[in-house]
C-alpha cells in the first residue's frame, strides 16, 4: 500500500525539466569592488524505491532583494514536471510550492541563481536597554522575541551570557554573545541532524551551522534583544579567482535587532559581507528550510544534495 510520507532536505534547490520559474532584473555591469557576484547552483534529488504517485513540496531558494543583495536572476527547475506557484510566506521569504501526479521514482529539484551581494548597510544608531524594554516594541517584536523548541537555552547559560555581556548596550552585547558561542562551539558536521535542539548541541558544545546559530538566537532573545534565523549559503573561499566554481555550502547565521537589523556568522566570527547570499528568515530553521514535502507511494531510498558557487565579478 502506498503511505504518505515527509521529505526535507537541508540545502536548497527548486525545478528541473518541463517546469520553471525565472526572475530576472536589471544590475551594473560593474560590480564594486566592496561587492561580489556570484552564481548559485544547488540540486538536490530525491530517489524511491518504486513509483510516487504523488509529491507536495515547498522550496525556500530564491535569494532575496534587500539594500545589502541584489538577485539578477533565479530559475527553479523540477524534474518530473510539476504544477508550480510562488508566494511570499509570512516572514518575508520567497516559497516556490509544487507539486506533481505522475509516476516517478525520481524527483530533482535545481535552483540557479545570480546575485550581487555586498557589506551590511550602515544600520541606524543603537537603541537602549531601555528602548528595548519598552512594551510597544517587545509587542512588535514578540514572535522574535520569545523561545522555540529549537532555540530554548536554560537559566546556567543565560546567565553566564549575561555575566560576559555586562554593561555592555545592545549592539555590542549581540557581537559578545556571538563571539561566546563561537568560542565555546565546535563546529563538526554529522554531530547533530536537523531536529537537534540548542541545549543539546550546547551541552555536547558541538554542531554544524544550523546549531551554533540556534544557541546564538536563544541567547539573544534571552537578554531581549529580538533575533532571528538566516539561511543562505556561503560562498567557502574568500581569495577565490574570477570564475572559479568551488563547492559551496548552505549555511545559517542570525540577526538582532538594535535599532535596525545587525547580522553576524557565529560560526566563522565574521561580519555578513560579499561571500554570504540570503535566502529567508524566521524564528529558528523549522521557519526556513530550504525543501520539505510530503509523497504518497515507497519508502525514499536516499537522496543527495550538492551546491557549486562561482563568483563572477
């Protein structure tokens, strides 16, 4: 008998064959020397043991437009062909929903993107601990403000966060927050897997992206400031040469909000900058993967994930 079963992948890709969907939008030709362009290839496919009769599924793959990144173009390819519409989901992020009926015991997602990315923008003066405090703004903010089941820290940590923060004001304590974590954080693929929450990751004091990013989220929005989850990839090789294609990686990082948003990358400790191409944003990464879908029909066999980035200016 066939079952309905979930699927989910942690890298990004979006369509193949039969249907597509393309963006396309006007750029400089030159690109500051402050900004990179780069080419984005993911293709992720899925393998049955036997014929799926049916397959709903959600992509978060395209990159964003935002005063920091600029997407020239973004094609999502889906093999078999499937019935495609996209939307903005409720954090903002653009989602290409699919869904297809013929047999198939293969399914290849592919998203294609080129994208001008740069520096963070300069973000407005800091606000206050005071300002933050302040419950029209702590109602604003509040879906960023409180604790997921993925991103819940207990008390011993908070305030041993708390302690290293000290007087510090808001802007400068979300720095101090994220240079903890990642001091006290091994990054080590294979140690945790999608459902690993940040107080297991955190008391292991080992994780992959995802975990170091969750622990940084939980923290921030224990001492109130409001934070949220990235996903995006990362382009590995910061002397990279004009039209090297490298093998990338999907990633994740977080933002605070002090006054305006701040981004930072606990797992490398370094600045969001050219190398770093946004996808979505929400509360932790459950808001923000980049496939997940249900199929009627055989167990999955497998599937397999690959990303290649190619800086271009």
């Amino acid at each position: 008998m066939p079952q309905r079963q979930s699927q989910s992948q942690q890298g990004q890709s979006q369509h193949g064959h039969g249907q597509s969907q393309s963006q396309v939008q006007s750029g400089s030709v030159r690109v500051p020397g402050d900004r990179w362009r780069l080419r984005v290839v993911h293709r992720s496919a899925f393998r049955y043991g036997g014929p799926v009769r049916s397959s709903y599924n959600e992509a978060r793959m395209t990159p964003e437009n935002s005063s920091r990144q600029t997407t020239l173009r973004s094609r999502v390819e889906i093999e078999p062909a499937a019935t495609v519409h996209a939307y903005r989901d409720y954090w903002g992020s653009t989602v290409t929903a699919f869904d297809t009926h013929g047999p198939h015991t293969e399914l290849v997602v592919q998203a294609t993107s080129e994208v001008e990315a740069g520096p963070e923008p300069h973000v407005p003066d800091p606000v206050s601990w005071a300002d933050l405090a302040v419950p029209d703004l702590r109602d604003r903010f509040g879906e960023m403000l409180r604790p997921t089941p993925l991103t819940a820290m207990d008390s011993p940590v908070v305030d041993e966060v708390r302690a290293v923060v000290g007087d510090a004001g808001p802007r400068e304590a979300g720095h101090l927050v994220c240079a903890f974590v990642h001091e006290h954080m091994e990054y080590l693929t294979g140690s945790t897997n999608v459902k690993t929450n940040a107080m297991q990751a955190w008391t292991h004091r080992k994780g992959v992206c995802q975990d170091i990013s969750h622990v940084s989220v939980g923290l921030l929005r224990a001492l109130g400031l409001p934070a949220r989850y990235v996903s995006g990839y990362l382009h590995p090789a910061p002397a990279a040469a004009i039209g090297q294609s490298v093998t990338g990686e999907s990633h994740a990082w977080v933002e605070w909000w002090d006054g305006g948003w701040s981004g930072h990358d606990p797992t490398n400790s370094v600045e969001i900058g050219p190398r770093h191409v946004t996808l979505a944003r929400g509360r932790d990464y459950s808001d923000v993967p980049p496939l997940k879908g249900i199929f009627s029909g055989p167990r999955s066999e497998g599937s397999t994930v690959t990303v290649e980035v190619t800086r271009l200016a």
